[in-house]
C-alpha cells in the first residue's frame, strides 16, 4: 500500500476495505467478519510499525463520550462513534497522525477497515 498518497494537507479518513451486506447478516456472520477485518487491520499495521516504529494503541471510548459535552475537533469526533480503538503512528516527516481502525460499533453499518491521516493532534 502507498501510504504517502494519503499523506496530504488536512485530515482524511479513507475506507480501504468495506463489507457488504452485513447491515442485514445474521449476527454470528457479522462476528466473523469483524473478526476478519480486524486481522486485516493488524497485518497492515505491522507494514506501518515498520516504517514508523511501534504504535499507540488507543481507545477511543472516552472521546466518544466527550462528544456529549465539549467540542471535539474532526476526524476524531466522527472517528470515535464509527471506531472503539485504534493504532496511532506518528509520521514527523509529513508532520501527520496516523490511525487505523475497524469502523464496527454500529450494526446498522457496514463494516470498515478505515485509515485516518491528519494534522489535528488526538484530543
């Protein structure tokens, strides 16, 4: 995967892997799905921890649950009602955030294998 592509001005959260059909899938499916997409997530993240060393491993559960009272800055607001943990890479030569996560906590949605880029520090 080309990371630098994403690597831009701002903030960007791209889905690089998508379920389909889950928002109706028996509950034992979506299960093994999100366990597949989480596989996903620490093969790539081992590629990442190569380029840039050991993550964070971050919850986001306590950010979610600030949503309800202060402003929390994008991505991590959307982030944290999409995604329950993420790894967290620094990239100082693009003076970047790194996150990858696996958007599962609504089972309303398809599941996702997201990649977050962005200026903004975590809150």
């Amino acid at each position: 995967m080309d990371i630098d592509r994403y690597l831009g001005p701002g903030h960007g959260t791209t889905a690089l892997v998508t379920s389909h059909g889950l928002t109706v899938a028996d509950t034992a499916v979506r299960r093994a799905e999100v366990e597949r997409f989480h596989e996903e997530k620490e093969h790539l993240a081992g590629k990442l921890t190569v380029r840039w060393g050991d993550p964070d491993h971050v919850g986001l559960q306590t950010v979610r649950l600030r949503t309800g009272t202060e402003e929390i800055p994008e991505p991590w607001a959307e982030l944290s009602l999409r995604v329950g943990d993420v790894y967290l890479w620094r990239a100082e030569e693009h003076d970047r955030w790194v996150a990858l996560g696996v958007a599962d906590l609504d089972p309303c949605d398809e599941i996702q294998l997201l990649l977050v880029v962005t200026e903004t520090d975590p809150p």
